[in-house]
C-alpha cells in the first residue's frame, strides 16, 4: 500500500485556504432559486395582456408601497442585526433580528390582504385567467420564500433569547441574511414585472 | 432481473452482521462512498427494468402490423423507458460516480455536507419508485389512467385534465419534481466538496478532469434543472388548481411547456454526456500510458459545452418556431461541435504515440470514441433545418440521441464500472465475461442503432405502435430488434461479472492500474476515512510524482 503520509512532499504550502463549503453551499442555492425565479418572471411577461377574460391587473391591482418599504428596510435591519452580532452586542443583535421578523410579518399581512381583497372583492383567482394564475403563482413562490425567510429567521431568535448562540454561528447567521438580501432582490423584480410593468 | 441487486458490500464485514443491522446501516449511513454505491445499484437495477420495457418495444415493432402490445400499453412503455432511463438511469449514475468519486480523486474524508447528500439520494430512490408505481396507483379512486403515457417530454396539452384523465400524469410530475430535487441536492453538495475541501496543493487546475467536469455538470444542474421544477410546478397547479399555463382554451401556449422543458432537456443531455467525458478523460490517459493531452484546453472545451448547451434548447422545436428563432438555434447548436472536437482531439492526441493496454477500461473508451463521432455527426445532420423538418419525430432522430447517450456514455459508464470495480470492491472484474459483454453488447448495439437510422430516412415516424407492411421498414426493423438479443446478452453477461467477481474475483490491491490520481493511494476498498492522513498535491498526477521521483510532474508546471 502506498502509504498516504508518503505524499507529502517538502513544498506543499505553508497556507491552504479555501473558500467556505457552507457559502458555496448558500451561493449555489441562491442560483438554483434565480434560475426557478426567472422560468416564473418570464411566464408571467409573456403573458402578459393575453388574459381572455377579466379581471384585468389595470383594474384590480394596487402599488404595494408599503409592504415594499417595509422588505426592503429589512435589508437593512438584518445588515444592522450583523453588524451588532461582530460587535457581540446582545441586545442589538436582539432588537435589530426582531425588527426584521417584524417587517417580514408586514410585509406578509400587506400580501394576505392584498389577496383577499382580490379573491373576495374581485373573484380572482388562480384559474379564473391567465392573469390570476401567473399573478398568484409569481406573488406566491415569492410569499413561500418569505415564510421560510420568516421562519428561520423566528428560528434564530429564540435560539438567541435561549442564550445558544455562539459566535462560531456568526457564519450561518451571515448565510441566513444572503437568503434574506436574496429574497428581497427577488421582490424588486417581482414588483417591477407585476405592479409597474404588467399593469 | 440479475442485474437489479448487485450485491456490492456495502459495509464492512466486521463480525457478519446480520442482515437487519447491514439493512438499516445503508438506509441511515452518510458515508458518500456507500451513497455512491447505493446510487449506482438502484441506477442499475433501473436500467435493467427499462430496458426491458425498451425490449417490449422492440419485440413488438419487429414485425408490421403486430398485436402484441395494445397501443396504450405501448404509449406507457416509451413514456416510462424513456422518463426512466433519463431520471432514474442516467442521473443517478452520474450522482453515484461522482459521490463515490469526487472526494477520493480531491483528497477529502467525505463530501461537504453528508446529510444532504443522503437526503439527495433518497429523493432520488423514492421518485423512481413513484414513477413505477404509478403502474398500481395512477387509476386511483376515479379509475382512469395507469403509468403515464404522455412521452417523456409529455407535451401540452396532452397533460391537461381533459386529455390525461386520472393520476397517471401527476405521478410523472411528482417522480420528476422529487428526483429534481434530489439531482439539485447532490450538485451543490459536488460543488461544495470540490471547492471547498481539496487537499493542500491541489490547485484548480491541477483537479483530476474527472472532478473538474463533475464540477462543470454540477454547475449546469443549478441553471437546468429548476426550470424543469418551475414547469412541473405550473402543470400541477393547472391540474390539480385549475390553473390556465398551459391550457390553450384560456389563452394558455402549449409551446411554452416546449420552451420550458427543453430549457431543461437539452442542457440536460450534456448533465448526462459530460460525465462520460470525465470517464474517458480518467480512463484513456491511463491505459495510453500518458498525460492527457491539453489538460487546460479539456476544461476550457467542457466550460464552453456548458455555456453554449444554454443556448441551444430550441433545436427540439424547428417546427413550432419562427425562421429568425431557428436560424439562431441552428447556429448555436453547430458550434457547440466545436468544443466537442476539441475533446475528441484531445483524447485521439492523449492516444497518438501512447503505449496503449488494450484492457477492458480502454476497450469501451476506444468504442466510445467513434461512436460518439458518429452520433455528433447525426446532430450536425439534425441541426441543419431544413433536414430536421424533413426527420424530425422520426427514428431516425430516435436512433440519434440513443447513439449518443448509449454509445457515448453508456459505454463510458461500462468502462468506468470495469476501471473502478477493483477500488469500490477490492477484487478485479472476470476478464473473459467482460470481454463477452463489451463483444455482445458492442454488435447489439450496432445491429440496432446503426439499423435505425434507416428506417427513420424511409419517413417511419417515432412512437407509433405498429406499421403496415410494404413500406420497406420490415427487414430493418427485424434487424433492429435482433439487436436487442445480443445487447441483453451482453448486460446478463456484466450482471454475472458484478456479481460473482465480488467473491470470486481475482483480488485487485490498491492500484491495479499504475494510475495517477489520489483515489488509488488508498486501499480497495478505501477505509470509512478514505485517507489516513490528508495527501499533499504537488502536480495533476499526484501518484506519478510519488512513483517516478526523478522525473516528477511539477518539474514541467
């Protein structure tokens, strides 16, 4: 058997480094959503204006703006959560997190009533044309990844209020809020195609 | 059925275990070699079932106007062989060679996230039994339907509620959603391992090509498979919530599900080709005796594949598109045979002046080789539009694609089972059966596939059940199907070798092969660590450097 210490030759380097399996890991995922995204976004585009019947998104749809200021500042409550996590400042990772499980719920309640009131006040649903089976398809794959956004992030949260998390966490934590800004980025384009353009 | 339980040893013989304790060790381990293991057994076992349905075909097109089959068994026949032999055949081999692979050939004790990958591989294992069962459970409670019978590419809207009544189409969606899942999963974790957990020293571009072009499929995987996710999740919802994607009553484009799942399918056929590439560019270096020829340009060749493959998915569909869309596609889909020949140059150049070991590995690699030129040479034919619409959905396109994905990478997957037996088992595969099976499976092969190609040119179109005589197809569609007499032949024949050279086989140590890469510095079988300290790398071929100190590799990089 050629032992495998034998290999080690004199001129190996002195540093190895490598890049992290756990960021590779979220960077692929976050690739493999874009590209599930973008078959969604382009069904929608195409789409667009070919309903047969009505409700019309000109006649139904309002601008989101709230809930859209709401997931975006998340973006930037999750940045400020880090930033006290390096910081090893407890409270303000506490605070900053729950901000933005906060906005998340918003922005979650904003899109729940939106559909009712289209289910309810408009009778459109996901068969009713090709405009709601687009709309509730994109704004719920969306939504979905919101929720689990929302869940981990709830997840974490108690982790922290129960004391155990250490700072060898931090990279899941960052791992996490590449999830989050992926997540938000996804909506800019949802909001773009749905409320701007499709309307 | 032989073939379906190739009864590798999947754990170490300790003190015998009993059989429930070896049982549950495979259904909880995480360990990647036993997952590779697992991987390419179920894939095996699936091979031989489709193949029989494929069997069943031919057995009854080889003679006009037979009533054997009644034409909804025969629709069920291609859709599962084909779904089957794609999803559950060919990806799981991939995802078998590479688990079982990438981290020996990189140096690591495992693949980056072992969990996931199990999760990975039972994903897998569960759509493939979803897709057979559908056999019993599609009729349901309404009664209608059995397995599905839409063609593997189940284009719409033959997949809507009026036209696929009961559950058969639903159990073809979810085994592809499942097993997508599954491939997504086990593509990050390659990725991850690659990048993240090579030994020191083993610098990109002194990764075995093998991981390398894992690397590139992995990749691929991520853009190709969620659109096919995306597209079954749209047919679900029009299914199950009315929803209007594809119906073309409510304004709905049937061409869109094209769109969709070719964007998938045809990235996909490189998934499957280019880790038939990563066996042969391991396989022939070694038995010419040389360094493969144009490291840099393989995975720069492979890299383009990946890019232009994107870029290409169109050409399935000449006849639903505009003249300005199919001019563009023609010409991606002819350059991407470029790339192409720079790897089949490469590997002649790796062979030119070599000192060639015509051992089994090689036999199939050399088979492959010109092949493979053959069925690149029907895609160029296929590429070029007008000629598409005169053949397009007939055998001979049928006779194309089987050419390249049996042919190219089935015969690399045989000589990659024969190069890499010795290492997973510790014993050397029956010279003699093999070569039978390589001789057999090579004139079935060739009495089928060649023979195809002919009838597809006399205008006989694919999937029909039966033809009348007199058109001229009897004689070739006889011969075709003798074929599959020796092709069946020739996989008892690899069957019987896997199973009694686990006993019986002649014991291989740890490098039966005077190979170069790191999977061959440990034992056959590799321990549970695979490496009992982490090797060091100083060049492409770190074994060479070991045996040969006065004329080392990295002397030249």
């Amino acid at each position: 058997m050629i032992t495998a210490d034998r290999l080690s030759l004199p001129s190996t380097p002195a540093e190895w480094t490598l890049p992290s399996s756990r960021k590779l890991a979220i960077a692929s995922l976050i690739v493999i959503e874009t590209a599930m995204f973008t078959i969604f976004v382009v069904a929608y585009v195409f789409y667009i204006g070919k309903s047969l019947v009505g409700p019309y998104p000109s006649e139904v749809l309002d601008t989101p703006i709230l809930s859209t200021i709401c997931l975006l500042a998340s973006s930037l409550t999750i940045m400020m959560a880090e930033r006290a996590f390096k910081r090893e400042s407890v409270g303000g990772f506490r605070l900053w997190w729950s901000t933005t499980i906060l906005l998340a719920a918003i922005f979650l309640g904003i899109t729940a009533a939106e559909w009712k009131r289209l289910i309810v006040g408009h009778h459109l649903t996901i068969s009713t044309n090709l405009f709601g089976t687009t709309f509730y398809s994109l704004v719920g794959l969306h939504a979905s990844h919101v929720i689990v956004g929302l869940t981990l992030l709830t997840l974490v949260l108690v982790f922290s209020l129960k004391n155990s998390i250490r700072r060898a966490d931090g990279e899941r934590i960052e791992m996490l809020s590449w999830y989050w800004h992926f997540v938000d980025a996804v909506w800019v384009v949802v909001f773009t195609v749905v409320y701007v353009v499709g309307r | 059925m032989v073939a379906a339980n190739p009864e590798i040893p999947l754990t170490r013989p300790l003190a015998s275990p009993s059989i429930m304790t070896r049982l549950h060790g495979l259904v909880v381990t995480v360990d990647h070699k036993k997952l590779g293991l697992m991987y390419i057994a179920s894939a095996l076992s699936f091979l031989v079932v489709a193949g029989l349905q494929a069997s069943a075909i031919r057995l009854q097109l080889a003679i006009p106007n037979n009533n054997l089959l009644d034409p909804d068994t025969f629709n069920r026949l291609f859709t599962v062989h084909g779904t089957a032999m794609v999803f559950f055949v060919g990806m799981p081999i991939v995802a078998g060679l590479g688990n079982y692979l990438v981290p020996l050939m990189i140096g690591a004790r495992d693949m980056a996230f072992p969990r996931l990958n199990a999760f990975g591989f039972w994903m897998f294992l569960f759509g493939g039994i979803l897709l057979y069962f559908s056999y019993i459970g599609a009729p349901g409670l309404s009664g209608h339907g059995s397995a599905p019978d839409v063609g593997w590419f189940a284009y719409a809207p033959l997949t809507g509620r009026a036209f696929s009544r009961g559950n058969s189409t639903d159990y073809w969606t979810l085994s592809l959603l499942v097993s997508g899942i599954g491939s997504l999963a086990s593509s990050v974790n390659v990725i991850a391992t690659a990048f993240g957990m090579r030994s020191p020293g083993m610098t990109l571009m002194r990764m075995p090509l093998f991981v390398w072009m894992m690397v590139v499929v992995s990749a691929m995987m991520f853009i190709a498979i969620p659109p096919l996710t995306a597209a079954q999740v749209m047919l679900l919802i029009d299914r199950f919530l009315g929803g209007n994607f594809f119906n073309t009553q409510s304004g709905g484009s049937a061409v869109l599900w094209q769109h969709f799942f070719w964007i998938f399918g045809h990235p996909e056929v490189y998934v499957l080709m280019i880790p038939g590439f990563a066996c042969a560019s391991e396989i022939i270096p070694v038995f010419s005796r040389k360094p493969m020829f144009g490291y840099s340009a393989m995975v720069g060749a492979t890299t383009m594949i990946a890019f232009v493959s994107m870029g290409v998915w169109a050409h399935h569909m000449f006849s639903v598109m505009s003249s300005v869309g199919n001019t563009f596609f023609m010409i991606s889909t002819m350059a991407i045979s470029v790339p192409t020949g720079i790897k089949i140059f490469n590997w002649l150049a790796t062979l030119y002046g070599g000192k060639i070991r015509f051992e089994l590995p090689m036999l199939c690699c050399l088979a492959f080789l010109f092949q493979f030129l053959i069925a690149g040479l029907t895609g160029i034919m296929l590429a070029a539009v007008p000629f598409d619409w005169h053949l397009t959905d007939s055998y001979f396109v049928v006779a194309h694609f089987h050419y390249v994905l049996i042919g190219g990478m089935l015969f690399c997957i045989f000589g990659a089972i024969y190069y890499w037996y010795p290492k997973a088992t510790g014993r050397m595969l029956n010279k003699k059966l093999g070569l039978a099976h390589v001789a057999l499976f090579f004139i079935g092969f060739h009495l089928t596939f060649d023979t195809m190609h002919l009838p597809g040119l006399l205008g006989m179109p694919r999937r029909i059940y039966t033809y009348d005589a007199g058109r001229g197809w009897e004689i070739l569609n006889l011969i075709t199907s003798i074929g599959v007499i020796f092709q069946i032949a020739g996989i008892a024949c690899l069957a019987l070798n896997i199973i009694t050279s686990l006993r019986k086989g002649e014991k291989a140590g740890d490098d039966p092969w005077d190979a170069w890469t790191l999977e061959w510095a440990t034992t056959s079988p590799p321990p549970e660590y695979n490496f009992e300290t982490v090797p060091a790398v100083r060049s492409a071929r770190p074994l060479w450097d070991l045996k040969h100190p006065e004329d080392p590799d990295w002397k030249y990089e």
